[in-house]
C-alpha cells in the first residue's frame, strides 16, 4: 500500500513541505509579510500563549519558511525543524537553549573556524566553557564530561581537514552520560550523504548556504530535532520546567518529543530574532529539489580531481576521505554514501607566496569561503577562515600554509583540471 512516509530522498526533497494551496500553485507561494492579521483578540492570546498554532509575526512564524523547514524535517526523518537566518545561528540557538554560565559543552577538535571562534570566544563571554578535545578518540571525549556538561559537539565531517567522526561511537557515549549528542551536518547534505540520525544523534545542525541552497544565492541555517532525547531527566529545567517567558508554561509537558526544536522558536527567535527571510526560504526549496542530482555528480568530480592531484609533482599532499590513506576513510566508509563528499584538501609543494599565486592564477575556481555552490570553490584557510586563529591553533586544527580547501561545483571536472594545468604552469613563471 502507497504510503507518503516511505517516499525515497529523492521524492521528499520535492515534496516535503509542499500542499496544493487553492490557487493550484505548483510552487510554494513566497509571503512577504512581517505580520498577521488575527482573527479575533482571544486567537491572539492563544498564540502568544502557545496553546494554538498559527502565525504571529516572521521573526516567529512564516508559511513560505513553514513548508521549508517541513521539507527538511522530512529529508531527516525528523520531529521538527527551525530555519535561522546562518549556521552560526543555527549553532548559538541550539547551545544558548542547553547552556547557560556555568555549563560546558564537549566538542571535537576538528572544526570550521567560525565555529571554533563562536566556542571559544563568544560562548565563554557568556559564561559558557567550550572544552575542545584532544583528538577524534572517544577517550578524549569522555575525560570532558562532568555534572555541568550539556552536549557533545561535533562535526560529520570536519571542516577542512575532512576527519569524520564515529558518530555511532560517540551517540554511545552521550547515551552513557545522558547529555545531547549535537552533530553539525553540513557536509551530510541535508542527509543525503549521511544522517546522524541513522547513528543516535539527538540534535542536527546545518548551514544551509551551503548544498541545501546550492547555488550561492541565500545565507541560511538550521536546525533539527530527532525527537529521540528525554528532556524529562532533570538536566533540563529550562525545557521542562516553568518557563520565565510563558507564564510558567512546561513545553515539554506541552509539546512531547518536539520539545527542544519548539524551545529554539519560541525563546531562541524570539528573543536573538534571526529568523530568515521568506525569500531565502524559498531559495532554498528551490535548491533541495535538485540536492541528489548536484551532490552526485559534485562527489564523482571530487574524486576525479583527487586522483589527478595526487599524480601532480607540484601537490606535496592530497587529502581526500575516498583514499584509502586518509585517516577518515573508514568512517566515511561506514557514515556517508558514496563513502565521500565534494571537498578535498591539497597541500603544494613551496611556500606561502607560491601557494597564493596558484590561488589567485585559477580562472573557473572561485576564490571564496564557501563550499556546496554550483561554481567550484578554492579556499585557502590560513588567510580566510580560520585567519582569527593563533599559529598553535591553527597547527592543531591541521591548517598549514600551503593548504588549499576544494570544493567541486557542477562544471565538466576535465576543464576544472586544465584550469589547474595553467595555474600550476603560472607558478614557474
């Protein structure tokens, strides 16, 4: 018997989120709005009391960002989803709901430079300590966690050095001591590639800037709820307790497995207000109707620039997780489909100077922070995003002086290549 809860990834990623309105549109309409008339004064006070559904203001509540983040939740096979407005967003949302001054948090010791500075800087201002690990080995983990610790935190595959994590492992060890396992997805292509769902995590965050929109065209993040924690187990009083904010309400009395994703809403926007326009919202339904198809052929054309990087005499390293060598290989074997992503990391022979010429000689690649666009992307992390950091940081984060982050788009990867044939001819100029 046909049943809409067993339609492939592929078919959800058009369908999800999507009903026909009575215009008969094919697409989701884009409601430009801030506001919402309410139909009487009574339906007002339920909304803002939370015991009735329905639209207050965009900051909170948009349809067009509603059948998005209902796509979404459907890709992961999730309770729930919360589109905001970046990542980092999507990060500070889902810690500050968990954390307050005093907890901590466990992370890995591979992350994206923003996301380390958020940790380490930001979160510790706000009385918040962020104790990064010493390796990917889930000893390293458990010598963290104390009475005080409120989440594991890691990465799916980290960015850039593109370690994967043993999320299984690691789902094990949150298990053990009862605390949120938190996964930053973005490379899992809205799940996609991988689904830490699948491997017991709790709680998923994504930039969505990256494969979800795929084409460069909107800033976003999000963030997912499995429905799959017991925020019933004390740890939790902001989640079920009396909350400050609604009159004493108990949102996990009220609101079951969709607790936390519900917390994120009505304490998280309301109060941080970076919610997405329903313009980038619509950007981005856009893009996941094409996710499967671009993220295929991005994984085929990585490896194929892997295997002509590595022959290269001008390429000292190639670091690329579908090689048997890389230290990650294993897990990617285990955790992603295809047992890769899109992105790589080189190493060239020569120095820093030579290194940015080779960067700046590259006439298809785009010379950005990013990775998931449609246009192939080199990054070089010692001067962009991990820039903020000190040079034992950087050393420990993997991050040389020669190190190039690629990112493979969705032009013929034979011309990507001879791109690199001339770059690499420019150096000896």
């Amino acid at each position: 018997m046909w049943n809409k809860k067993n339609l492939r990834f592929e078919t959800r990623q058009i369908h999800g989120g999507y009903n026909v309105d009575q215009t008969g549109s094919r697409g989701v309409a884009i409601y430009p709005t801030a506001a919402y008339h309410f139909k009487s004064c009574d339906y007002a006070a339920n909304l803002f009391e939370l015991s009735e559904p329905g639209n207050i203001y965009t900051r909170l509540h948009n349809p067009t960002t509603a059948a998005y983040e209902q796509r979404i939740a459907s890709l992961y096979n999730a309770v729930g989803a919360l589109a905001v407005s970046s990542g980092m967003a999507a990060i500070f949302i889902t810690v500050t709901a968990l954390a307050e001054a005093g907890d901590n948090i466990v992370a890995a010791p591979f992350l994206y430079g923003g996301t380390y500075n958020q940790f380490r800087v930001s979160l510790r201002k706000l009385g918040i300590e962020v104790r990064i690990a010493a390796s990917e080995a889930i000893e390293d983990f458990e010598a963290l966690i104390d009475g005080n610790t409120k989440m594991i935190y890691v990465e799916s595959m980290g960015n850039p050095t593109c370690e994967v994590a043993d999320l299984e492992a690691l789902s094990k060890l949150a298990t053990a001591y009862d605390v949120p396992f938190v996964v930053d997805n973005t490379f899992g292509a809205a799940g996609y590639l991988c689904n830490p769902f699948d491997w017991g995590a709790n709680i998923v965050v994504d930039s969505a800037t990256k494969w979800i929109n795929g084409h460069g065209t909107a800033m976003g993040g999000i963030i997912v709820d499995g429905g799959n924690y017991n925020w019933g187990n004390g740890k939790f009083p902001q989640i079920d307790g009396p909350s400050e904010g609604y009159h004493g309400l108990n949102i996990y009395e009220t609101f079951g497995n969709q607790a936390f994703i519900v917390k994120c809403r009505v304490d998280g926007l309301r109060d941080f207000g970076c919610s997405p326009s329903p313009f980038d919202s619509y950007l981005m339904m856009l893009g996941l109707e094409t996710l499967s198809l671009r993220v295929a052929h991005e994984v085929e054309s990585c490896r194929t620039l892997a295997e002509y990087c590595r022959e290269h005499p001008r390429v000292a390293r190639v670091s690329y997780v579908g090689f048997e060598d890389h230290p990650g290989y294993k897990n990617a074997q285990k955790y992603y489909r295809f047992g890769a992503s899109a992105v790589m990391n080189i190493e060239l022979n020569g120095t820093l100077e030579s290194t940015v010429k080779f960067v700046e000689s590259l006439k298809l690649m785009g010379n950005m922070t990013m990775i998931g666009d449609s246009i192939s992307v080199v990054t070089h992390p010692a001067s962009t995003t991990h820039k903020q950091l000190s040079d034992e940081d950087l050393a420990a984060a993997g991050v040389t002086p020669t190190l190039l982050r690629i990112s493979l788009g969705l032009e013929n990867v034979e011309d990507i290549i001879d791109d690199f044939e001339q770059a690499f001819e420019s150096i000896d100029e």
